[in-house]
C-alpha cells in the first residue's frame, strides 16, 4: 500500500507540474485554462489522455516561455541561401577597411571572406549529393552534428561521467591501474564510495587470525605427470594480445615488463614476432590459422610439425596454448588481406617472402582435429614435439555436453592438457563483430565454474590447472576469480591501461591516440618501450601484491585455499549469500568423482551421459 500510494502522489504531483508551466489542456475535444476551472471542479484521473499537455499529445517541440528556440529544425536550404547571402555581402563590405585605411585592416575581411568561401563550398557540397538526407535538408549545419557525435566519448569521458560510470572500465578501474603502475600512492580517504547495500555488492571474508602477505605463495607449478619440463607461473600474467593488434611497440613494452617482473606474456594467434622475443617469459598460442608453425596449402592453413618444432624450442617459450575460441568472438575466425600483410606480420606469422597474394586467414576450427579425441591427440603431439614443455588450450565455454565430451576424452586417451584457459565472454581488447561481444559465450565466472566442477566431478582436476581471463584489473578481481576455481588469472586490457590506454575505443581503427593498438608510425612512434615496461612491472607487482594481503587477511597462505565460502554477495535487501552458495541448481559445487559415481544433480549428470555419447559418436568419425 505505502508504495501504491507514493505512486500516486508522484503522478498527481507530476500532473501538478504539467499545469504549472503549460495552464492550457484538452477538456472533451476543446482547449480550456486550468486557471478558470474551479477548485470544486473534480480532477480528472492523471492517467487519463485529457490530463496529457497538449504539446506532449501532439508530439510538438514548442518550448516553454523563456525557452531558445529551436533553430536547427527551422534550418533549411532557403535559410542556408539568404545566410550564405549576407556573408557574401559582408566579406564585399569588409574589404573597405584595407581599401580605406591600408593594409593594417586586411585580416579581418581575409578572414570572413575565407569562412564565406568554406561556408558556400561546403554547404552547396551538401545540396548536390544524394546518399545523406541530412546533409541535403541541413546544409552546413549538419556537419555540427557530425563533429560533436565525433568526439561524444571524449566528453562523456572528461565532463559527464562519474567514477563509476562508463564501459567496459569505469574511471576508479582505470584510475587504480595508472596509479599502480606509476608506483605512486592509491589509498583513498572517507570510507568506500560504493552503496555497500546494493544489489550486487560483493566483499571478501576476513580472519580473526591473519597471517603475514609475505608468507602467501603467488606462483604456481604448471606440468602434469607428462610434463618434462614444468613451468613456475605467477599467479598473474598477461593474457593472449597478438603483433599486429597491437603495436611493435606495446608487444616490447609488454615483453619488457613482464621480463622485469618474471611473469609470463601470451603471445595471441598471431605468431611469434621479433617484439615478443625480448627476454620475457611466453605462452605461446597456437590458434586456427598455425601461424608460426604452418602453412597455406590450396588457401587453407595446414599445421607444419617442423616448424611448430623448431619455434616450440626456443627458451623463451614456456608453455604452449592451443586456442579453441576467444571471449571476445567464441567460434569465430578472421582473414587479413594480403596487401596489408607486412614484412614484420610475415615473419611473425611464418607466411615466408612477399609478394603476397592470398589473404591470411584465421578459421573458426582447427584442420589438426575436429573431435574431443583429436584434441587429445593433438595435445600428445604438441607436448612429443616440444619436448615436453606444458600444453594446454584456451576456449570461452559453450555447450556444456561438448565439454564433458571432452573430459571424456581425457580418460578414454589418459592424455590431460597441463592447464586450460577459460576465457570469459566479457573479455577481449580488439575488433570483433556486436552480437558476439555481447551475445555469445559463457561470462568468466560461470565458464569458470562449470570447467572447475566438472574437472573435480570426474575425478581429474588435481591433472590439470585452471587460467582465467576476463577482466581481472586489480586484487579483489583477482581473489574472486580464484574462488570461482581459478589457480592462476590473465588480464590483456588492464595490462593496456599500464601502458597508457585512456579507453578511447578506437582498437578496430588503426587511430589508437596512445600508439597501443595502431600501426601508425606517428601515433604508436609516441609510445617508449623503455618507460612503458616499468610501469607494466609497476603494475603486475602492485596487483599482486594487492591479492597476496587479501589472501593473508582471509588467514590463508596459498591462494588453491581460497573458495566461494571466502567471497559473499548481496542478492537483494538483507539477502546474502556466498560463491559457493550461488547457482547451486545449474552450476553446483561437486566432490571429487560426483559424476563418475552418478551423485550429480539431475541435469549435470544428463550432460555428462550425453558428453560420453558425443566424445563416441564423434570419435568415430575421426
């Protein structure tokens, strides 16, 4: 009731203010004032269309008294003309000045006849074209529209939004990351400037009992029972970014810095370029197209196990990642034209000497294997070729059945990956088509924790390690991440923004004004390797330091001890619960064997029955 009633005291209000400003209104088809009807006059209902101002009913744009008028809309070719007009006459005016006094007094005619001219050129332009209305119907003026729509993120960015507001990165997310990696101070005073009741709000559960954050192990042994030689991984890295999405210069900051901060860099699908081989630690990701370790055989990308072999081996990879799909654009490939395929993109990528005359292109599948047993087959070869370093492979996850198909897989070969990427859909730092970014594949926390369940479910998860990827930015990011069942967290933009990145959106456009994701020699010839590694080194131990404290406050010194009972989450009013208490009917924590044994909840268990058929079904095929 009490919200019913302050419903309606917002509508009678509201309908209060109508009549204040606009006294006129509809009575039965005529136009009355307001101020003549009686107060023993009953209301009529707000709700109904007499009570509507007639403006608004109308749809009319008359503006209140004291209003400015509407200009742009009375703007008109005619009006174009007759203004057009009188600067003409005004530039013929002007130059009286110099005639009359000299040529002190030329700048101002020069001036006006120059805007005449633009203006004329520019406008009667508009008129003779026919592919934009709104240049034929505004002349001139249009281009006002077009200039401010330009620069609309700019102002949303510098004069409208708060600290919290904007996408993907509110400016407090990006705040924190220049601090840290500028190594200056980011405390703050006052408290948190966050609704700590609001729906949504998440934090972490502290000890009464604390340990030391020195004591708190932030690297991670990565290598199976088949891994010859195992890799120690920080517990935070640089996710996959090719050369080519970003430029000569970011790959050698990112190089840098993580050879200064001994974590690891993912090289992205694009291959092995001169930019990575720094000194720093690599992921190497072996994606659809090969590149790097194949080649183009009657226009499609073949694996070259030769090849693969002798760049396998070099020192500075440490771990291979086959790539299934990405957050960004899950199931979906790329082509690069071959007149934009450059002497350092080929060497990268492996496509040998120019001239090049076929696109390069980057399927949405694999041609080694198309079944969950040739993945595995695939994953023997990769780690026979290498010399055992770790393999593993990356993916955003789609259908669970298909997943579980390929644990299957897993035990039927007793081939385990030495680690899996999940890459959350709400990631990614370049071009990729709408309806993916937003619509397809699993968010992180989910994919995550489907993966780190079902692993544990059939009895196998203590095989293989878990990498996340999906906007991990600072400590708390981190944590939660590894409570969702994470051993060890990527990030790609965050690590973008230690270098410079001020999210101006321009990744797909070649204009980046930080020179991160450009191949314009003037914009990224701006971008320092040798300051920007600093602040990348700056930035992943700041992150990581910021993590370890959160891990010790919670009285645990190994970060494979934090759960979803360590992070809790507000639902709504005085509703919480924890991680390991949320999407317990589809996404439920499982115990080791769950599934092997058949105690799953129902529709987890028919995934997993279905998973075996697929992995059978599909392996016949092969």
């Amino acid at each position: 009731m009490r919200r019913i009633r302050s419903s309606r005291l917002n509508t009678l209000y509201n309908y209060k203010k109508h009549t204040r400003f606009i006294p006129q209104t509809l009575f039965n088809g005529k136009l009355r004032d307001l101020s003549s009807v009686s107060s023993d006059q009953p209301n009529l209902p707000p709700s109904s269309p007499q009570s509507i101002p007639i403006e608004q009913k109308f749809g009319t744009t008359t503006r209140l008294a004291g209003g400015i008028p509407d200009f742009v809309e009375k703007w008109n070719p005619t009006l174009f003309k007759q203004v057009g007009l009188g600067l003409g006459g005004a530039s013929l005016l002007g130059w009286y000045l110099p005639y009359t006094y000299g040529l002190d007094h030329i700048f101002a005619p020069t001036a006006i006849t120059s805007f005449t001219a633009f203006y004329l050129s520019v406008g009667y332009s508009d008129l003779n074209q026919t592919t934009h209305t709104l240049r034929r119907n505004f002349p001139f003026l249009c281009h006002l529209r077009y200039l401010f729509e330009s620069i609309r993120p700019e102002i949303q960015q510098y004069f409208i939004e708060s600290d919290s507001d904007s996408t993907p990165f509110s400016r407090s997310m990006r705040t924190q990351i220049y601090k840290r990696s500028k190594a200056q101070s980011d405390t703050r005073a006052l408290g948190t400037m966050r609704n700590v009741y609001e729906e949504g709000y998440e934090w972490g559960v502290h000890s009464m009992f604390p340990v030391s954050h020195h004591d708190v192990r932030v690297r991670v042994t990565v290598g199976g029972k088949d891994c010859k030689q195992k890799y120690s991984a920080s517990i935070f890295n640089i996710s996959a970014m090719s050369y080519g999405a970003l430029s000569s210069q970011a790959i050698t900051s990112l190089n840098l810095g993580a050879k200064g901060g001994f974590f690891y860099h993912n090289t992205g699908e694009g291959g092995l370029s001169k930019f990575h081989l720094q000194g720093g630690d690599l992921v190497w990701n072996v994606g659809t197209g090969y590149f790097a370790c194949g080649s183009t055989v009657n226009g499609k990308r073949v694996f070259n196990p030769d090849m693969f072999a002798e760049n396998a081996n070099r020192e500075e990879v440490k771990m291979i990642e086959i790539k299934i799909s990405q957050g960004a654009k899950p199931a979906h490939g790329g082509i690069l034209p071959a007149d934009k395929i450059t002497d350092d993109i080929s060497e990268a990528r492996g496509l040998g000497e120019g001239p090049w005359t076929e696109d390069c292109a980057s399927p949405p599948y694999h041609d080694a294997f198309s079944t969950p047993l040739g993945l595995c087959r695939f994953i023997s070869t990769l780690r026979t070729l290498s010399n055992g370093k770790p393999i593993g492979f990356k993916l955003c996850v789609g259908s669970p059945t298909e997943f579980m198909a390929l644990v299957h897989a897993m035990k039927e070969t007793g081939v385990y990956p030495d680690f899996i990427t999940v890459d959350g859909s709400e990631g990614g730092t370049g071009a990729a088509p709408p309806e993916f970014q937003d619509s397809m594949g699993m968010p992180m926390a989910e994919g995550l924790r489907l993966v780190h369940n079902t692993l544990i479910g059939a009895g196998v998860r203590d095989n293989v390690k878990l990498i996340a990827a999906g906007k991990v930015y600072n400590g708390f990011s981190l944590v939660r991440t590894l409570a969702n069942g994470a051993d060890i967290c990527n990030a790609a933009r965050a690590f973008m923004f230690s270098m410079g990145c001020i999210q101006a959106l321009k990744c797909n456009q070649n204009t980046c004004p930080t020179g991160i994701t450009t191949q314009d020699p003037r914009l990224n010839g701006g971008l320092d390797p040798g300051n920007k590694k600093v602040r990348v080194t700056n930035f992943h131990k700041a992150t990581v330091d910021a993590a370890a404290e959160i891990i010790a406050a919670m009285g645990l010194k190994n970060p494979e001890e934090v759960t979803g009972e360590h992070l809790w989450k507000r639902e709504n009013g005085i509703h919480v619960k924890s991680y390991d208490d949320m999407h317990t009917s589809y996404l439920p924590i499982l115990q080791h064997n769950d599934l092997v044994e058949g105690r799953a909840p129902m529709n987890v268990q028919k995934w997993w029955k279905e998973g075996g058929e697929l992995m059978k079904k599909m392996g016949e095929g092969e």
